[in-house]
C-alpha cells in the first residue's frame, strides 16, 4: 500500500484536469471601488470559526513523506485558520505503527476542524464484522472533529486490486450513521456527483458534503497512470466521467435550499482561489473552498513555501472579494 500511496503523490502532477477559466464570470468594476484590501470575515464551519474559508482536502498518509506534507499543512491551518482534512487513515485500522503519520491535533490545535478519512468499502467491511468500534478508535485517537468518508466506485474499478462495494454506499453511509455519532462527511475524489447522489445524500443525516469534483486531480487517471500502455489508451476516456464543481454548484442550486443549508459544504475538484470565489458566490448555500493538489504542491519541502503560498491566496481573495462582482 505504502507504494500506492507514493505513486499517488507524484502522479497526482501528470492527471490534473482542465483549469476553470474565470475572467470572463466576474464585473470589473474599477471606477466603482478603491482597492484597500478588506479583513476577510470569520467563517463558521463544524462548530469551530475558520479565518480563511479554505480547507486542506484530505491527502494521503501513510507514507515518510507524507508525515512532512501533514505537518506542514496542519502548520499552514493553525497559522491561517483553515480546516483539514486527512487522507486515508486505513493503515490506523490495523495498527497504530503509523499514527505519526496523521497525529497532527498537536499543531492545529483545538479550535480548527480536522477530519479523518477511510474509504466506504472499509466501513462496509467493518460494519460487516461488526467492528464500528474501530472507526470510532481512529476518530478519538486522532482527537479528529469527525470522518470523511470516500465514495470513489470509478476509481475502484479503474485499478487492478480496488476494492468493490458490495452493497450501494448510501446503505453503509446510513447503517454508520446509526452507530456513530460524530459528524461524517461524504466525498469523491475527482469524479464528483450528480444530482441524483447530492438529493439522497440530503436526506440522510451526514453533517457535510465536499464536491472532490471533476476537473482537477483526478485519481481514475492517476490508477490508470499506474497500469500499462494499452490499459492506458483504452480506459483512459472513463477518467473524464463525472460533474465538475460547476455542474454540482448548478445541482445543488435546483435543490431545497432549506435542506442544502443544513449541510456543511466543501467546494472542490480542480477549483483554485479565483474559480473557489467564484463557486462560493454562485452557490446559493454557504460553502468553503477546498484545495488539494495546490496545496500538496508547497507542502512537500520546508513550511517556508507553503506559508508564501496561502499568504497568496489569503491576498487572492481579498482582491477578489474587494474588486470583482458577480457577472
Ligand atoms: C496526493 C493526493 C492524495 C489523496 N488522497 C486522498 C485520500 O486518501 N482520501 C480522499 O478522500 N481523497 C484523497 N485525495 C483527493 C482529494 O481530497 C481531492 O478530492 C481531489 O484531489 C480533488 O482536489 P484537487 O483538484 O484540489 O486536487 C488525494 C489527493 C491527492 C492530490
């Protein structure tokens, strides 16, 4: 696994997607405004305030490299005041060998969301062996606000050893609700959702939604990266299929806004700061905006880069909030 989730972190340069071309959604207004950049306002998000509406999207551990990339972004969080997510805590189910890898409750501290991460088929399979009890054992270990929970059956099938659901995920998403009770969020991992899954998933009691949409890392072509040449050519169209974060700010739009409401949202899949305020205005929901890849990208060497890296985008969305209107 520890080779898989390495392959993931360098791969996940070559399979990102389209960029959102943004200069054509906003009003430039310049005669109307000055440009001294305003304080962002506090956001509220699980119970905790964020600084920044920004979430680090859960990125792999698991790995000696990937301990750095956590530290570094927990780091970036406290400093910023941003929420976390981790990336997938499997090998936390079995032993704690790794939880180094994920401790990172020290560094953010208390007052910020941080969540867990375990894949669907895992919870099925514990469910399965009637051992809720493990899940809840990761989520107090890591003192984590709760758990994320991917539903990604494309990039399953995309790779040789991916694990298959059994049962449809919305029946172990609703048979872990009734045993659990810290918040779980439901995610994809670059495919996104359609209307159908964002309505059902309302209904349910989840405590959150993020998008993990079409259009920026996009793990179907990242396992189809991993196999050969000919897998490569013939599958590789799969890895288009799925909603960007337009298409599901769009669907979430259609929806009861009294139901979308109750749900905490994470807007991500390809979005960067400009296109993030951009979804984030366009939806008629409060949201944050959650960035994987852009993150990974600063975290991998010494906290210097990445702290000039959100200092950036905390500056981007000022500009944004200061200058540009919706078109
Ligand atoms: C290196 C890497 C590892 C990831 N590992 C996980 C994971 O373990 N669990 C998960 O739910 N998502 C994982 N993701 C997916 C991200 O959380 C996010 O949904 C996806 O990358 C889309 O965001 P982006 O376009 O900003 O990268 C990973 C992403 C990257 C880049």
């Amino acid at each position: 696994m520890e080779s898989r989730k390495k392959d993931h972190i360098n791969l996940a340069y070559q399979a990102q997607m389209f960029e959102q071309e943004v200069s054509e959604l906003f009003h430039y207004e310049p005669i109307l405004v000055s440009n001294q950049l305003p304080e962002l306002e506090k956001t509220k998000f699980l119970g905790k305030e964020l600084s920044l509406p920004l979430w680090v999207s859960s990125m792999t551990g698991g790995t000696k490299e990937a301990q750095n990339i956590n530290k570094n972004l927990a780091l970036a969080c406290k400093e910023f005041g941003m929420g976390m997510g981790l990336g997938s805590c499997r090998p936390l189910l079995e032993s704690k060998e790794r939880l180094a890898d994920f401790d990172v409750r020290d560094i953010i501290g208390e007052n910020l969301p941080l969540m867990t991460n375990l894949g669907i088929a895992q919870v099925e399979k514990l469910l399965e062996e009637s051992a809720v009890d493990k899940i809840i054992e990761l989520v107090a270990n890591l003192r984590a606000d709760g758990l994320m929970l991917h539903v990604n059956p494309l990039q399953e099938l995309m790779q040789p050893e991916g694990d298959i659901y059994l049962k449809p995920p919305l029946e172990t998403i609703q048979e872990l609700l009734e045993k659990v009770d810290f918040p779980v969020f439901v995610k994809e991992v670059g495919q996104g959702m359609g209307p159908k899954s964002l309505d059902a998933l309302l209904e349910t009691n989840i405590a959150g939604i993020e998008f993990g949409a079409l259009g920026g890392t996009n793990f179907s072509l990242i396992e189809l990266m991993r196999s050969d040449d000919m897998v490569m050519e013939q599958m590789s169209d799969f890895a288009s299929i799925g909603h960007t974060a337009a298409d599901m700010v769009g669907f979430l739009n259609e929806l009861p806004l009294s139901m979308v409401q109750q749900k905490e949202l994470i807007i991500s899949g390809g979005v960067k700061p400009l296109s993030g305020f951009y979804l984030k205005q366009q939806l008629a929901a409060p949201a944050i905006i959650g960035m994987a890849f852009q993150f990974l990208k600063y975290a991998r060497e010494d906290y210097s880069q990445l702290k000039k890296y959100v200092t950036l985008i905390k500056r981007s969305l000022q500009i944004a909030e200061k200058l540009l209107q919706k078109s």
